[in-house]
C-alpha cells in the first residue's frame, strides 16, 4: 500500500473505532447494558490512541479519548444575573478572622452604626459550584452558573435533573431567586470514576471538577447520570418577599423544602464562630462532601448595605479556609520501590515540607504511566498532597521552574531488591520484578502486609521487626512466623524476655483471625480487604476458591474478568498453594466457621440487597448483619441482579437508580418485613 493510501484506511479506522467506542459507551453508561467486556473495550480503545498518537491531526473533540465528559461541551445561553454573584475573601488564620470582626465593626462605626452585639452564620464552604436558581410564581423557570458574576449560562435543563431540588414551591413569592452550590457527593464520585476507569474514559481529578464538568453537559441525559446535590446557602433577587436577617433566609429555604446544610449555626461571639471552625475542620473528613472551610456571614441583612462590598467581595461575609492539604517543594530524587506482588512503584524523595500539619519527605508517583502522563523529573518543583490518612502524592511538576536537562525518569531494568531483569506484561502499568518467591524486597513487603492492621494484626510485629527476623535468618516468609520460639526471640540483641514473650502469644492469638482477614493477609493480587470478604462469604473455603475457574469467580460482585482470572491463577502457582498448606497447618483459619456461613433456608437466601441512606434505629452495619443472618447477600451498588434496595433518608443516586432499574424499594418497616419472611421477590 502506498503512504497515502495506507494513511486513508487508518483515517477510516479511526472514524469507525470513534463510532464503535461511542456505540459501547452510551450502552454502558446510560442503558446499564454492556455488550462487550471491558477488556473489549480496552483493546479497541488502545487501537484508537495508537492511532491518533500517529496522526494527532486527526483528533478531534468528539474522540472517546479526548471527552472528559459523555459529550463535548459547546455552548449555553448567558444569563445576565439580576443581583451580582459575588465571591468571598478568605481568612487563613484565626487572626485574620478576628480581624475581619474588627474591620466589621470600625466600618460600622465609620458609617455611624452602632454594631451592638452583633450575630453570625456560620456554614460549611462547600467545594462545588455556584448556582443561581429563579422561581417565577413558585416553578423553577431557570437555573444559571455564576459565570463571571455579572453573566452566567444557562443551565436550566441540567439543573432540572437534580432530584432533590424543589421544582415547584408553595405560598411562593411572584419572584424568589436561591442561591447554592451544585456539588457531587464523595461516595458518588467515587462510583462515577470507577466506572469511568473500567470504561477506559479519563478519571476526574476531585467531586468538584466532575460536579462542574456535570453541570456543563450539553446532553442533560448525561448530566443525568451523574448524581449531582444542591446545598442552598442564600437568596437573591426577591419579589413580594423580604427578610431581615440571613437566618431567615435560611429558614425560609428549609420551610420550602430545600436541602439546607442541617449544621448552619447562629453565633452572638466571634469565640462562638471561631469553635465553629474547628468544630467543622474535626468534622471534615467524615462528611460525604467535600468542604474547604467555613463562611461567616453577618446575620442582619440590614447591615449587609452599610458594610458594602470591597471589589467583588462583600464585607459582611468571610470564608475561613482549612490549612492548605497541598503545598510544593522540590523533588529530589525518584527511587523504585518493590511492592508485595513485586510491582515497582515509583516514589518520590522531596525536600521535606508541612502539608496540612505534618511533615512529608517522601510521596508516591503511582505508577509509571501516571509518572510520565504526569512528566514528573527529578529536580522539578512539584505539587504535594496529602489527604486523609492515606500515602501523600504528588500531582504535578511546575515545568517553568524545570532544571535544564532534567531526565525523564525510567524504571531499572533490574529490581532493586533482588536483581532479577524486570518484566513488563503489556496490560500493566507497571514493570514487574518476575522473581516472585525469591525476591528479599517482596518477601519483606508481604510479611509486613501479613502482619499488618486489618490483615492477621499482629501487635508488637511491624516494619522493623519485620526487617530484622528476615536480616537474622529466623524466617524466610509468612509461614515461618507460626514456628518462631521464645528461645530464638530472646536470642536477638536487645530483646528481652518480656517483648519476646509478648511476641508469641500475639503470633498465637492471630491463629483465631477469621478467614476473610486471613485471606486479604495472604496478598493475592487485587484482593484488597473488601474483595476478600466477598470473595470468602461467596465460597467459604480456600479450598472453594481454589476449585472455582475464572467464569465461577467473575459472578461475584464487583469482581471484572481480569481480577477473576489473576485470582484462579495465583492460587494455581504452587509456590503460593504451598505457602497456604503451611499456614493451613499452623491452624490459621482458611474458611468460614459455621456461625459466620450465611445460612441455608433463611427468608432471604439467594437474595441481594443495597442499603441506602439513614435508617432511623440501625447503623448500616446493623441492618448489614440482619440481612446476613437472614441469609441475604449485602451489595454496594444498585444493578439488574439486585433484589431489593432498603432506603432511609437522604438515600441519594443509589434509589434513583433502582427506581430507574424497576427494583423494589422498601423503608426501615419494609427490611422487617422482609426479614421475617413477610415479603417475598417473586410478588
Ligand atoms: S455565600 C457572599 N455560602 O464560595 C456571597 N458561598 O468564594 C458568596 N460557597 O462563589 C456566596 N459554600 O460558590 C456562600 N455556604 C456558602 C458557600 C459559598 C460555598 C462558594 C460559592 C462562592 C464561593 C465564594
């Protein structure tokens, strides 16, 4: 074939995989139907990045791989905003705080108010976006973003889609305008981007860009799909309504039934607002949105004109921001590390800084494709975060402050550990050191995740311990632990007898760790602690497990075919089945104990059932383990398999998808009588 012909037909490739891909994604995402495996999916969309990689000329917006949402945004109608939507200045510190109170009151006194005992508002600062919402005569007519503040876009059929939103209000005013943020809630993102990872579309970096990104979709179908919340923290534009204070505002929202945050609060102190703030920062990690501070309003609207606005910010309010979770330093050096599975994961060495209240010297890379997507190098100045208490990251390079000749960094051709040339399996991200038994850096990392909380969770034994039985030749893997003796503990250099004796009987008493854990402990790859714990209530037994084929484990929820098939294989590799045996002789337990086996002939055998939302006597938990014992399975995410969802209040996406599915909703009432046997599926 010629250049050019050979050109044309890759032309036509592309435009036909474009159209394939597109085809899978809108089964997939709004039919809830796939077709093809994600495997499938993933080949053909490899195909069409190679391509597009050797003609980048050819790419174009509505590629499946450039869309960051279902469809490409163009453009919304303006809305000309009829009260400006102003932003907030921010206070870092308690002092800055204060001295906002302080400006307050000097400028009312400047303007002869006497400020008197003055009142605040405090509420969260929600990380979304701004919404202006206009009811004419009681009916939404129009729902617009903030745009620049003066002019917005209209994103009225999108807003329609967010179930919990009044559409139409009672004893309302001729004109009423709220305002509120449009955001995702963390539970829900993270749902929304598992999905968009399995259907090899880009993952959203935070709930906040998805939530804009959501909100700006052309298609309100697709908006649809995503299940955005409102928070509506004020009102604008009012006809034939007034009010005096924010309070009442904030009252008035809520007798109109609109989500209002249920911990706004009143304050009369700046002490009260400042306890506030810490009260909330406490609270952050534990709330389903995401927040980045608190705003402070002055409660009496009366002062709102006198204190007026500086630029675009209002004087009378504040937002108090959380002490930064990000910050930038310096890279200093990318070192590989091996991980349990004998992966190499590239970290980074950094000049150490605070990041939200602790000091950080070291943060992982991922993975290489995310180091090079990322084009992170030694030398750089990079983004930092920390959230939580998981392992810090870094996010970015700052290019424009790149050292000249700064490498990209490569993974080694050997592993660090052992030595053993590196492998690296086309459908992985990372290069892998093959040696899988062999390997010191593996051994070690796997008897540090054995030992490990949530795993057999055997006290007094970390990291350090770790190193030194392996350095001493006490043990050689997992195994071993379960012959060490108080005469060879006590026989390491400053070890006493007390330690050591503490040792075994910590080693002892894991025996009786329960086989989930157990299972998780051994490391197979993919199975986190959540995937153990389906895994061992749906087969019980290793042995089960192992006898299962791929296809058999794939029918367990959230279990793809990659997972299914890595899982039969690691228990097919004889040098984990015999790491297994020895722990099944130490006595470790490696199946389910009768009482913990879901019971045969109970009410809800074969059953599947989501819980949603708050139920007004159970913890989630609670109501989990009844519906256990009743010998029903409990699943995370609502699907065509589902039987029955229970839903309290607040149930967000999750009731809205099983209403969609057609499957039965029940309340608190309905989980006891289906419980006792009183419900059946088949009615
Ligand atoms: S009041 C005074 N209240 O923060 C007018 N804004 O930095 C400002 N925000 O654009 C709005 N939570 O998107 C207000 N409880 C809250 C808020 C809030 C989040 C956002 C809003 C605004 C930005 C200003």
């Amino acid at each position: 074939m010629s250049g050019e012909a050979s050109e044309s037909a890759d032309a036509k490739r592309i435009a036909e995989l474009r159209e394939e891909l597109n085809h899978h994604i809108v089964l997939y995402h709004e039919k809830d139907d796939p077709e093809i495996s994600d495997e499938e999916y993933d080949t053909l969309y490899a195909e069409l990045q190679t391509l597009e990689g050797k003609y980048p000329e050819l790419i174009s917006g509505d590629s499946p791989t450039q869309r960051v949402g279902s469809a490409p945004s163009t453009s919304f109608a303006p809305v000309e905003h009829r009260i400006p939507m102003l932003s907030l200045a921010n206070a870092r510190t308690e002092e800055e705080l204060t001295g906002w109170e302080t400006r307050v009151r000097n400028h009312l006194v400047r303007r002869d108010v006497d400020p008197g005992q003055l009142t605040y508002v405090t509420e969260p600062k929600i990380d979304g976006l701004a919404i202006s919402l206009t009811y004419e005569n009681g009916k939404l007519i129009q729902g617009a973003t903030r745009g620049n503040g003066t002019v917005g876009e209209d994103v009225t059929l999108n807003i329609e889609t967010i179930r919990t939103l009044p559409k139409e209000i009672e004893n309302a005013p001729p004109l009423i305008e709220v305002r509120g943020e449009v955001y995702l809630p963390i539970p829900d993102f993270a749902e929304l981007n598992q999905k968009r990872v399995d259907a090899g579309l880009p993952a959203f970096a935070n709930p906040r860009n998805s939530a804009a990104g959501s909100i700006r979709q052309v298609d309100p179908k697709a908006a649809a799909e995503r299940p955005l919340a409102v928070w509506a923290y004020g009102i604008g534009a009012t006809e034939g309504v007034s009010f005096e204070s924010h309070s009442e505002e904030i009252e008035w929202l809520r007798e109109h039934d609109f989500p209002v945050n249920p911990d706004i609060a009143v304050h009369d102190s700046i002490e009260g607002v400042l306890e506030r703030c810490h009260w909330w920062l406490d609270r952050r990690e534990r709330l389903d949105f995401e927040i980045d501070g608190v705003v402070i309003k002055v409660d009496a609207i009366g002062l709102w004109d006198e204190l007026g606005v500086a630029g675009r910010e209002p004087r009378w309010a504040i937002a108090w921001k959380f002490p930064p979770t990000t910050a930038t330093t310096k890279l200093l050096e990318v070192v590989w590390n091996v991980g349990r599975t004998g992966h190499l994961v590239p970290f980074a060495m950094l000049d150490p800084v605070r990041v939200g209240g602790v000091t950080v010297s070291t943060a992982t890379l991922h993975n290489e494709e995310d180091l090079a997507r990322k084009d992170v190098r030694a030398g750089d100045e990079v983004v930092v975060l920390r959230a939580g208490d998981v392992i810090p990251q870094v996010v970015s390079a700052l290019p424009q402050k790149r050292p000249e000749g700064a490498k990209k960094p490569e993974p080694p051709e050997k592993c660090p550990a052992c030595g053993t040339e590196v492998v690296k399996p086309d459908d992985s991200v990372f290069s892998i050191c093959p040696n899988r038994s062999g390997c010191p850096g593996q051994i070690f990392q796997h008897i540090k995740h054995f030992v490990s909380r949530g795993a057999m969770d055997i006290e007094g034994i970390g990291e350090k311990q770790v190193a030194r039985f392996l350095e001493e030749g006490l043990i050689r893997d997992v195994g071993d632990l379960y012959g060490l003796t108080q005469e060879q503990l006590e026989s390491l250099d400053r070890m006493g007898a007390i330690s050591a004796g503490n040792m075994i009987s910590e080693i002892e008493k894991s025996r009786e760790v329960p086989f989930p854990r157990v299972l998780f402990a051994l490391g197979l790859i993919g199975v986190g602690s959540v995937t153990a714990e389906v895994l061992a209530d749906e087969f019980g037994s290793i042995d089960a497990l192992r006898a299962a084929d791929p296809e058999r484990i794939e029918q367990t929820e959230g279990i793809g075919p990659i997972m299914a098939r890595q899982i039969a294989e690691s228990l097919a590799d004889e040098r984990t089945w015999a790491m297994v045996e020895r722990l099944k002789a130490a006595g470790l337990k490696l199946e389910l104990a009768e009482d913990e086996r879901r019971p045969e002939g109970g009410p809800l055998e074969g059953k599947t059932v989501v819980l949603t939302g708050t139920l007004p006597d159970l913890t989630r938990d609670e109501a989990g383990a009844m519906v256990k014992r009743a010998g029903g399975k409990v699943t995370n995410s609502v699907s065509k398999k589902t039987d029955f969802v229970i839903a309290g209040d607040s149930a967000g996406s999750k009731l809205e998808k099983a209403e969609k599915l057609g499957v039965p909703v029940l309340d608190r009432e309905g989980l006891d009588r289906l419980l006792s046997g009183e419900i059946k599926s088949d009615e």
